[in-house]
C-alpha cells in the first residue's frame, strides 16, 4: 500500500539509521505509526477541512503542504519513540509533537487558518455543528411547588 509520507521525507528531520533502529528496519511498524499519525491529524482537521483531500495519494509529492508533511513527521516520530522507550522519549521528540498538536488544536478552534482544502458549502458532512440534535426546542419549564 502506497504511503503519503515519502522515506525522503524523513531525512530533514532524523538520520535514517535512527530511523532503522526505531522500526528495527521492519516496514510496517514504520507503516503503522504514520497511519497511527495520520488519524490523529485527521481528528482534529476534519471538521473544517476535507482530509480525503489532503492526504490523497493521487497528488504529486511536490503538491503536498509541507507543513502538514513536517507535522505528521514529528508525530510518528513521537510515537515511534513512544513504542520503544515510553518513558525515555527524546525532549526534541517530545517538543517537536507538542507543537504540532498545539497547532493542530488552534487550527480546530479557527485561531489558524492554514492553506488547506476546505469542504465546498454543500458537502460539508459537519454543517451545523455535525449533530441532529436541533437547539431552542424544548418543553415548557415547569415548577415543583408543593
């Protein structure tokens, strides 16, 4: 299966033989956690922006946001770390993922609007806050007075 991240992508940020040593060289543990990352990202985005959109695979490596490439880096990263010694994770790891959530949590609150594909109007699975539930509506107010 093909990966939004691209191995090359990893270069900027770790050598690529820590990166061995953290999947000891297995693919799919590697595999794994940029799944595991790319959920997580998609958690907090997918209310305003159409993630089947940004992480589509049809799109030319150069296409991608580099800031949503260097992120999700910084969260697999994180968790593969987190895999091997949960209690000794690198403070550059650690860092590094706090800003990404802290930033992924102002773009989920509209404090950042980053250049990102948004749903058209129409097809926002989310519109009106995502629920049935419809607010105003409700019995009369009553009192127990005895």
């Amino acid at each position: 299966m093909k990966n939004f991240l691209q191995p090359t992508d990893y270069n900027k940020q770790i050598r690529s033989s820590i990166l061995n040593v953290l999947t000891n060289q297995i693919d799919d543990t590697l595999h794994d956690a940029e799944l595991a990352a790319q959920e997580e990202m998609e958690s907090y985005l997918r209310r305003r922006y159409d993630v089947g959109a940004i992480f589509s695979l049809q799109q030319h490596v150069a296409d991608r946001k580099k800031i949503i490439v260097m992120y999700l880096i910084d969260i697999t990263l994180y968790h593969l770390h987190s895999n091997i010694t949960p209690d000794n994770i690198p403070e550059i790891r650690y860092l590094r993922y706090t800003r990404a959530i802290e930033w992924l949590k102002k773009v989920a609150d509209s404090k950042l609007t980053p250049d990102l594909p948004e749903y058209p109007a129409s097809d926002n699975p989310f519109e009106n806050g995502g629920s049935n539930f419809f607010f105003g509506w409700s019995n009369e107010k009553t009192s127990e007075k005895y």
